[in-house]
C-alpha cells in the first residue's frame, strides 16, 4: 500500500512507484531508530540546541590587598593657623529651621505689600479720580458684601432709607469682578447720614413740631439703621464716604481704614459683624464734617 496523496504515488509509472515506495520505508526506518536512540524523538540538529554549554573556567578567589590607614588633619593645623585665629575653628552654621523660614518669608511679604502700598499711595487721589462722582455727604459707603451682589439687589435694599442717584459696585480692573464694596448716593443728605445734625433751639422746636405733628414718612438714616443688616446670607458693613471728607484718609488696601477684623492675632481681632469698636484708645480718623460745621470752621 502507498500513499495516494503523494504526487509521486499519483503516477502511474510502476518504475516511480516503487523508488518511492522504498523511499518511504527507508525514512519510516531511519525515524524508529532515531525514537529509540532518544527518549524524546528529536532529531540530532534539533538536539543540538538543547545541549549544556560547557562549566566555567575555574578562577582563583583575588587576594585582598591592605590599605593604607587613614588619618585625620588635625595635627597639621596648626602649621596653617593658630589657636584664636578664625581660620583655626570657624563657626558652625546653624541650618535654618522651618519655623524659621515661615517667618523670614512672612516678613518678606510685609516689607513688599508695604512697599507696594507705599508707592499706591502716592497716587491716591479720590478727589480727581475719574470714576468717583457725586456729593461725597450723600454718598454711604457700603462693606462686606456677597461677591453674587448685584446693583439692582443693593439698590433695592437700601433705596428703603430714600431715593438712591447712584450705585456704584466697585470692581477689579483685570477680571472685572466685584471687590465686595459699594458706594451709594441719595438724592438728599437726611436720607444718608440723618435727619438732625445739630443740637441747639431751633432744631429742638422743629423736633417738637414734628413730634407734634408725625409725619407717614420713614426718616431713619441708612449710616445709622442699615449697618449690620444682612443680604444675601452676608452682614454688611455700612460707613460714610471718607476718602473725600476726612483729611489725610487712606483705604484698607494702604494700610489705613477702620477695620479691626485684621489688626493682629485672635485675641485683638474683631469677630462680630457692624461699625462700631470694641477695642479702647483713640480713632485712627475723625468722623467726616458736614457742610455748615466745616463754614464755621472758616
């Protein structure tokens, strides 16, 4: 029997059959003899690749050598410097620890806001800056509001005290966003700072006839009622404007103001919310001058 799959086996040349035919055995042989040479079957080319290399050459372990010992310079200073000189033992420095560092940076940052606030204020000028318009003596001043505030919102809460000319919500040059501070101007003076300014006779006759004869109208101050009041979640700070009606006035930001919520540490600061002080001793400024007092003075 042959293999019909074979081209060769295929052919019909008797002579072709039969060298291929002994071909066959003879490879059927050559293959059991290799089978029982090796366990695995693997021809000898193949076995090749699995043979071991051949041991390391053997190499003696290196002898260890002695090094020279090593000594200090101690006993040679002496022919450089002499005892009491700075070359001798200069000092050790000591490494900067990080409470140290924390300071040495925060001091630097108060010399360089003080700096800056320095050279703004020399600039500082209210009185011709171009976007402060109005009577400074009914204008209210306006703090701590929501960054969310809107004029409209701060129009509609504070026009309750009397007709409002301006609002003014003070933003940041480059982003354009709210600082948290406004300015508001009333049509008239009583409605921003207060009905009565002075005491004397005719002011008391006049608060008779009124008491006399009340009027529907509400003639509360905005300076005296709406300080504290909350909006939008936020208690507000209300004041008057002084950088145009107190001499020698300088805003928070250089390094004047009234505030006492940053004055020191926990225990100078202040933590409620409104205009007036807890902290003894004298003002840092003087409440601003009405018009009739300020002729007077003249």
């Amino acid at each position: 029997m042959g293999d019909f799959n074979d081209a060769f086996m295929r052919n019909q040349n008797a002579a072709v059959q039969a060298r291929t035919k002994a071909q066959n055995r003879a490879n059927v042989l050559q293959l059991k003899l290799i089978g029982q040479s090796h366990p695995t079957g693997l021809t000898a080319n193949l076995l090749k690749l699995f043979e071991p290399r051949p041991p390391l050459e053997y190499k003696p372990p290196p002898e260890k050598r002695k090094c020279p010992p090593l000594t200090g310079m101690a006993q040679f200073v002496n022919k450089f410097a002499e005892p009491g000189d700075p070359e001798y033992a200069p000092p050790i420095q000591e490494a900067e620890t990080p409470a140290e560092r924390r300071a040495r940076i925060h001091k630097l940052r108060l010399e360089k806001g003080a700096a800056k606030a320095a050279e703004e204020l020399e600039k500082y000028d209210p009185h011709n800056d171009p976007n402060v318009s109005g009577d400074p003596y009914k204008t209210l001043f306006v703090a701590r509001l929501s960054y969310e505030t809107t004029e409209s919102r701060i129009k509609r809460e504070f026009e309750s005290y009397g007709p409002i000319k301006r609002v003014r919500l003070v933003t940041d040059k480059n982003t354009n966003k709210p600082k948290g501070y406004a300015f508001i101007e009333y049509l008239h003076t009583r409605d921003m700072k207060g009905l009565f300014r002075q005491i004397d006779f005719s002011v008391i006759i006049l608060f008779a006839a009124f008491e006399a004869h009340p009027s529907p109208v509400n003639h509360a101050a905005a300076y005296k009622q709406a300080d504290g009041r909350k909006i939008e979640g936020r208690r507000v700070l209300v004041d008057v404007e002084r950088g145009r009606t107190v001499p020698n006035w300088r805003p928070r930001r250089l390094g004047g103001g009234l505030g006492t919520t940053r004055v020191g540490g926990e225990e100078v600061n202040q933590r409620y919310s409104g205009r007036e002080q807890l902290q003894s001793g004298p003002s840092r400024s003087e409440e601003p001058k009405v018009r009739e007092e300020r002729q007077g003075d003249r």
